[in-house]
C-alpha cells in the first residue's frame, strides 16, 4: 500500500473526516496544511480567523499524533503556488494520491482542478470527497434541472433526501504504523494577522474536544428552547458552534446527528427548537450550493442584477461610524462593539446591522459584506455573503426590499431589559426603559458620551424603498419575492 497524502483545509479534525477516512483505508496517511498568507489577504480573512485556524491545527497536530499520522505545514502564499509545492512534497515523500475534502466558491474551484492538472502529469491520483455538506451540489434540482432560489423549496427536497437515507459519523481511523516522518511545528502567529478581537480566544477554546463539548451541551441544555431564544442577543441562546463549522472543526453531520439524538429522530416533526436548527444547518447548506450553481457571488456580484443599478451612496464617515458603533442607534452600536471585541456576532444583529448599513444608510452592501470578513472568526463566504445579499434584497431568496427592521423596535423586543446593551455600551448603562434603547429620549444632546442618532430613519426608510421602486423590473420581481416568503420560507 502506497503513501497518501491528506490535504487539509476547512476539516480540522480526526472524526468524521471523509477523506482522512478514505486515505486510511488506502495507504499510510501523511497530513499536510498550505499556509497562504497573501491568498488569506486576498479574501478578506481575518486575523482572528487565521489565528483560530492557527490554534486548531495545533490541537490537530496532538490528535493526529496519537494515530502516528505527521502534520506538515509548507508555505503557498497564493493558491497559484499551490499544486507546484504540493507535487514537490509528492515527490519527496513518494505518495500514490493526494485526498482532499471538496471546497467550493471560484477560486477554490480553480486551485483544485490546477492541483488535480499538474499531479495528473506527474502520475500522482488526486481523489476530492464529499464532508462539509450533505449533498453535493447539483445533487438537488428542481424539476426544471435547475438549482433552487427558494430555500422553502430546497429545504423540502433535503428533508425527504435525508429521512430516506441520513448519512453516518465516521470514526476517527485506527492508528497506524509510525512512519519516518516527522510533524512540523505550527506557529503561534503569522506575521500581518495578529488577532484584533482581544475576547475571540477566550470565547473560541480550539480543539475537536472543546468543539465536541460545547454541542453536547447546547443539544442537552438549549436545543429544546433554541426557537423561542435564537433571536435574543442578550441570552445564551444559540449554539455558538459557528467558527468550528466553518474551519472544519465539527461536520455538519455531527450537528445534525445530536439534533436528531435530542428530537427522536425527527426532522419536521417533534420539537420545534431542534426543528429550527436543523432548518440552520440547512441554510448553510443553502447558501454553499448557491456558490457553485451562481458563481457570479463569488465574484462580488449582486445575485438579482438588476440591483447592481441601486444608488449606493459613497459616504466614508458614515460607513465609519457604522464600523466603529458610533451610529447613535445602541443596538447597532453594541451589535458592531461585539464584533470588534469577540469576532462574533449574533446573527439576528446580523441582519439588523445589515440592513442599517445598506437600507438605512444606503451605502453598498459589499463594504459590510468585507468588514464582517475582516473580522469574523466564523467567516465564511457562502454564509457571509448570503446573509448580506439576502438583508440587503439583492440575493435569492432575498428579503422584500420594503422589510426593513427598525432598530428601535427590535432592540425593544429582543433585548427587552437592556442587558445586552448595557454589556457593550457602557456609557450607558446607568440608564433605564425607554431612554436605554433610545437616548435621544433624554433631549437635544442624549446621553453624555454617546453620539446622537446619525440618521432619521423614517426619511432614510423612504429613500432607499424610492432607490428600488426605480429599479427596472422592480415591481413585478418584488412581487414574486414577496409571494415566495408567504409560503413560509425560514
């Protein structure tokens, strides 16, 4: 049996790994990791991304050890350079075939058909395998052989894939004869990606070990009320397993397999709290097969092209004062402190923030869309750009251009005693009811230390709806929009 090569990239784990599975069962397994500093740069990675990926291949290293399994880390700064150090590390180390684990988005695509071309040359096979999705795109079509806009849609057809045959958890493989190959050490930081967020350690331990604990605790202890405390920011409400997600950390069939443990097996039936989670998972999914079968977002395009026309406003001070939570609006404020002290977000200030940015102040979703990358340790660019284009009505499945939270009501409504405000504003704190979520309350000059409301948001609200009733085609696509949410889309 001849040498594989296990390639690693967002599946930073032994269990559950398909292709460290199919290589162990091919051939003496060595792991390998490209660092890609001017790649990362290039995708708006951020910093506190880089170094969780950083503290997870450490925790890698220690668990592919006891399987006898080296780690080596070599240096590609960009996806170009990618196929010509992995066929020189081929060729050192005489391996039969390089597995991998599917990426998709343009440029992941790219490299791996360049990495496939050259090896190929070389006589070395390259086999790609099915992990961080259920199905693989393409997989599920609508009946006009087309991939699906509508997540109502796409959701029931997952719902009857999966009932008819859930896919399994595989087990870490057996450990296997030590090799004369000796691991790499993986740095504590690389030059240029210091993390920002002086919390996003503390918040997000690494590990298979603390990612594994942290969903069986969420699945014990808040899966039953996971729909009635998903959209409060001021309680411990979701499951926070974004960031293991998307580095690979934790399989999406591990998620949904403790749901199911915790739901009785049932998908659509049984509580709604694991009914809502599931239906989170599935969103994930959503979005990554919306990459494949519209690569226009990976591009940095509008998935709905008639909105590339919108009159974004260029307004530096104004994206600023969103960037820094200096907006006067304190859910907003604090929503954007949290993301620049954890590199997290909770998702329903997401949306709100979202549509703050590109509704309230008009200005275009794609500044928002690179800032959350720049600083989220969950980036992820099907999420993060579906969430964006979908709060800003520009993506499938998009919100109706005339949905537009209101800040002030939703601050009132989710986060009903100010707790959550109270821990990022500060300067607030000594405030109570109406005059926390809204300190213009208290006069002409609000709350000492804290910016009056940047914006009036019923005039803003009626010029961004006036930017899109000027779009070709605007009524007649809202309205098709507006018809597909009423049937109940999540």
């Amino acid at each position: 049996m001849r040498r594989q090569l296990l390639w690693l990239r967002s599946d930073l784990r032994v269990h559950d790994n398909t292709a460290l599975a199919a290589a162990a069962q091919a051939g003496p397994v060595i792991a390998c990791y490209l660092l890609s500093p001017g790649q990362w740069r290039a995708h708006d990675d951020s910093p506190n991304k880089v170094d969780f990926w950083l503290r997870n291949l450490q925790a890698l290293r220690h668990d592919l050890a006891r399987l006898n399994i080296p780690l080596l880390l070599r240096e590609a700064d960009t996806w170009g350079q990618a196929s010509e150090v992995l066929l020189q590390l081929c060729q050192t180390l005489g391996i039969a075939a390089v597995r991998v684990n599917e990426e998709y988005g343009l440029h992941e695509s790219r490299r791996d058909e360049a990495v496939k071309r050259r090896l190929a040359e070389a006589g070395v096979g390259f086999h790609s395998h099915l992990d961080q999705l259920f199905f693989a795109p393409g997989s599920l079509l609508t009946r006009g052989g087309t991939y699906f806009q509508v997540f109502s849609q796409f959701r029931k057809l997952c719902y009857q894939r999966l009932a008819s045959a859930l896919p399994a958890c595989l087990p870490a493989p057996p450990a296997q004869a030590p090799l004369d190959v000796a691991s790499d050490p993986v740095p504590e930081e690389l030059p240029g990606f210091a993390p920002s967020a002086a919390q996003a350690r503390e918040f997000w331990p690494a590990g298979e070990k603390a990612a594994g604990e942290r969903l069986a605790g969420f699945a014990e202890d808040d899966l039953a009320h996971y729909h009635e405390r998903r959209d409060r920011p001021d309680l411990d409400g979701t499951s926070q397993l974004s960031a293991y997600l998307a580095a690979g950390v934790l399989s999406p069939r591990q998620c949904l397999h403790a749901a199911l443990a915790n739901n009785r097996g049932e998908f659509e039936s049984g509580g709604p709290g694991p009914v809502a989670w599931i239906n989170e998972l599935l969103w994930r999914e959503f979005y990554k097969h919306i990459l494949v079968g519209f690569p226009q977002v990976s591009r940095g395009r509008a998935f709905r092209a008639q909105t590339e026309a919108l009159p974004w406003r260029h307004a530096p001070a104004d994206l600023e004062a969103w960037q820094q939570g200096r907006t006067g609006f304190p859910i907003i404020d604090a929503a954007m402190r949290q993301l620049l002290a954890t590199g997290w977000m909770h998702n329903r200030l997401r949306m709100l923030t979202a549509m703050f940015l590109s509704k309230n102040l008009l200005i275009d979703w794609r500044e928002g869309e690179r800032w959350f990358m720049r600083h989220l340790v969950d980036g992820d660019l099907a999420a993060n750009n579906g969430g964006w284009q979908w709060s800003a009505s520009t993506g499938t499945d998009a919100a109706p251009y005339f949905r537009l939270f209101n800040p002030l009501a939703q601050s009132r409504r989710f986060d009903p005693h100010g707790r959550f405000l109270r821990q990022w504003l500060p300067e607030l704190a000594q405030l109570d009811g109406e005059s926390l979520h809204e300190p213009s309350r208290l006069g002409l000059f609000g709350a000492p230390g804290y910016p009056a409301p940047m914006l009036d948001l019923a005039a803003s609200r009626e010029r961004v709806l006036e930017a899109f009733r000027n779009l070709p085609g605007a009524e007649s696509a809202q309205a098709s929009t507006a018809s597909r949410r009423s049937e109940g889309d999540a």
